[in-house]
C-alpha cells in the first residue's frame, strides 16, 4: 500500500455561501491535514481522513471569521475539528462520514483522480485529487439566519466546496 504525503503548499479547501440572497460569500480553511494511503492508480482502494481546524476560518473579514467561530455556527469551544473520513472511493464519487459540529453524517461528494506526474524539481512523484459538492448545513444544527424585509433569507443553507490536493508519492 502507498502512503501519499500530503502537501499543503500544492493544495486549497475553499467553500461558498449564499449571503442576502444576491452575493456569494467565499472562504478557506487555512489549517487542516489529510492522510490518505491506497494505490493511486486505484481509486477504490484509497482511503483518507481530512481533519480541518475550524478555527483557521478564513473569509477576509475577522469579524465574520469570528463570528463562525461562535455557537451560532460551528462553536469551536466544544467543536474544533471537521472530520471526514471515507468509507468509499470509485473513480467519480467519494463517500465517508462527515462530522460538523459534533454532529456526523454520511455524504457523497464528486471526486476527480488525476494519477500521477513527475516532479522535476524534487525528483519525485506526485499525485492529484479533486473533491467537490455541496452540504446542507442545517443537518450538522448550523441552523442560524435571519429574514429579510425583502423575502429571503441572510444566509443560504446550502453550502458549497471545493478541495484540490496535491501528495507526494511515497513507496
């Protein structure tokens, strides 16, 4: 079995939400790990747990950021990891558990393999995966909102990511 050594250099976690029913609200996680193993060339065979610190929220405003941070959203005091660990990989289609503010649930996210490629720079080889989809937030009790004067809501309850990572290849 190869172990696939996670580059956090090469790679992003980026996700989007609605805000006031007009805007998209975009963020990252600047802090968070990936251990995969399995035959890169294999897609059935990988199995992955990506463990993110809620804390390193990103959205280019820290008192949004902070404001995720708090019960209202993910409470990192009592919950500061998301986890999401695969129970099963095919070539198109990833699924695991995932688990957000404590509460875990089964998900299936598109998933791309892009095999493998030399490195001129390191010598090495390397490997690329994409990962995307879309979660109701609402199911993980990340039920805060507001409604507008003008219909709708402050925030969607539908969030979308998207992950593209990059490993070295270690035989």
């Amino acid at each position: 079995m190869t172990k696939l050594q996670f580059d956090p250099v090469h790679s992003s976690l980026e996700f989007k939400i609605k805000h006031l029913m007009v805007s998209t609200v975009k963020g990252t996680f600047r802090d968070y790990t990936v251990d995969v193993s399995g035959d890169v060339n294999d897609s059935s065979s990988l199995q992955s747990t990506i463990t993110i610190n809620v804390d390193s929220i990103d959205t280019g405003n820290d008192d949004r950021d902070n404001h995720l941070k708090t019960a209202d959203f993910f409470n990192v005091e009592n919950h500061n990891q998301i986890v999401f660990k695969t129970t099963e990989v095919t070539d198109s289609k990833v699924t695991g558990e995932l688990t957000i503010a404590g509460q875990t649930h089964t998900e299936t996210f598109d998933f791309e393999n892009f095999g493998v490629s030399e490195n001129p720079l390191s010598g090495g080889k390397v490997a690329g995966v994409a990962v995307s989809g879309k979660i109701d937030r609402e199911k993980y009790g990340i039920n805060f909102n507001q409604s507008l004067e003008t219909g709708g809501v402050l925030l969607g309850k539908t969030v979308s990511f998207e992950f593209d990572g990059e490993f070295a290849i270690e035989e």
